[in-house]
C-alpha cells in the first residue's frame, strides 16, 4: 500500500536527512511538507519572513524531490501575495498551505492568490475549522471556502474535517460528487488529521466516509519536524485501527491512505 502522508510541518530545524529517515521508518512513500511559520523566526504576518520560509523549503526537498513535495506558507493580506508565489513556484514548490487569520476564504486578496495558484496549476492546502492553541477559527468555517468554485481549475483540501463543523464540511464536499463530477475532477478533498477530538473521531470518520467516499479524504500526520518515525507510524496506525473498526475494504483504506493524495497531486 503507498502511504503519502499530506500533511507534515517543517519547524526550520530539521535536515533532510532526518526527514527522509523518520519517512522510511514510518513506511511513508511521499510526504507533503509545509514552509514553517509557526516557530523560530518565522511568522505567518511578516512577508519577509514567509518568502525566507519557503527558501528554506525549497533547499530542503532538493534533497529528495521525488519523496519531498514542498508546499509554500502565503498569506493573501500581505502585500505581493501573488508575486510571492509565483516566487515560491520558481523556486520548486508545487503548492501551497493557506491559513486564514485575519481573512476570510472569500475575501478580494485571496481570490486573487486563487487566480495566480490556478494559473500555476498549484493545489492548495487549507486550514480549516478551530485552532487548537485557543486562536479563534471564525476565519475557518467549511461553507466559506465556497467560493474555491469560482476559480474551476484550482483543486483544494480542507485539513482536519473542518471539525467542528465536520457536517457542513462534508456538505461542501458533496456538492461535486451529487453534481456527478468524477472524484479525481472534483474542487475539493478532505484531510483528516487531527482535528476531532478521540470521543468523536470514530463517528465523524464514518459520517465522511459515508457522505463523501474514501475517493475524497487523505491521510495526513500533522506532525511537526523535526519528530521520529516512530510518531509518523502512530497516527498511520492510529487512522487504520479506526478504518479496520469500520469495516473499510482494502481498496478504500488504499485510497485514503495515498491514492486521493496521488490523484490531487497529480502523481501516477
């Protein structure tokens, strides 16, 4: 089974060998890591600081493009948001994390970061639902990222399930697939790393499978680097314990775990 983990945050201390290292141990295949912006020097509200996260990024998947797939950190409120991108493409990166704080999903400045990702064909990694450092996720409700629609070309995921609004998540989700968009066209997917909290994590699992097939939910660890293998192969284990309760097919647990990852990264 090919794990590709979706979701990984880099901290600015960690070396690729390393990485690559805790990857191999964790039995992950290909890994989406995130510019860092949460730690050290770096900061999600300083342009400078983002455009020298994502540099470091950038030398960092040089080490192994084919398993490191680099997203950039860009914050639409900033100044030159779409230079910075276009910047950050340039330098290797092939998609990029959004977090909204401080805006809203379908305000001017992120329609435009949409038009420059679209016509980049650069995938976007959202954040989505509450924070768990008490910030407020006022920004972060699933039905605002409605307005992904109106840029057809871009394909997006929405991390954690949106929890607590895992329901309207999966109703944002459902739109394409009653539409009768194939999954692999469809606008949106939905990680589900960390978010619902263990009393509830069985249900909304099954609820999303349910409602929007395994062909739209990835795997992602949420981990931060750098951190050993042995975490990475716990939250694999943990999402599998949880698709073995539920009685999920071979095949579905497959797609979950790589396959939808694959086909929105456009990897064969």
């Amino acid at each position: 089974m090919m794990i590709i983990d979706a979701h990984i945050h880099c901290s600015g201390e960690e070396n690729a060998a390393d990485v690559l290292q805790a990857l191999d141990w964790a039995g992950v295949d290909k890994a989406i890591v995130l510019a860092p912006f949460l730690s050290g020097s770096y900061s999600l509200h300083d342009r400078e600081s983002l455009r020298s996260a994502n540099q470091y990024l950038a030398r960092l998947i040089a080490h192994d493009k084919d398993r490191l797939i680099g997203f950039a950190v860009i914050n639409p409120s900033l100044d030159n948001a779409s230079e910075d991108l276009t910047h950050a493409h340039d330098l290797g990166l092939s998609g990029l994390k959004m977090v909204p704080a401080g805006w809203y999903p379908y305000d001017d400045c992120a329609h435009r970061l949409y038009d420059t990702a679209s016509h980049l064909g650069m995938p976007i990694l959202f954040h989505s639902g509450i924070f768990i450092d008490g910030k407020s996720g006022r920004f972060c409700r699933p039905t605002f990222f409605e307005a992904i629609r109106e840029h057809p070309g871009l394909r997006v995921t929405l991390a954690h399930l949106g929890w607590p609004w895992t329901d309207e998540a999966n109703a944002v989700g459902l739109i394409d697939l009653i539409n009768g968009v194939p999954s692999d066209n469809s606008q949106f997917r939905f990680d589900i790393s960390f978010g619902a909290p263990p009393a509830y994590r069985l249900d909304v699992l099954r609820k999303a499978i349910a409602v929007l097939t395994p062909e739209l939910l990835q795997f992602g660890s949420d981990v931060f680097l750098p951190c050993p293998g042995e975490l990475i192969k716990s939250r694999i284990d943990d999402v599998l314990a949880l698709l073995e309760r539920l009685d999920i097919d071979t095949r579905s647990r497959e797609r979950i775990m790589g396959g939808t990852a694959a086909a929105w990264l456009g990897i064969n």
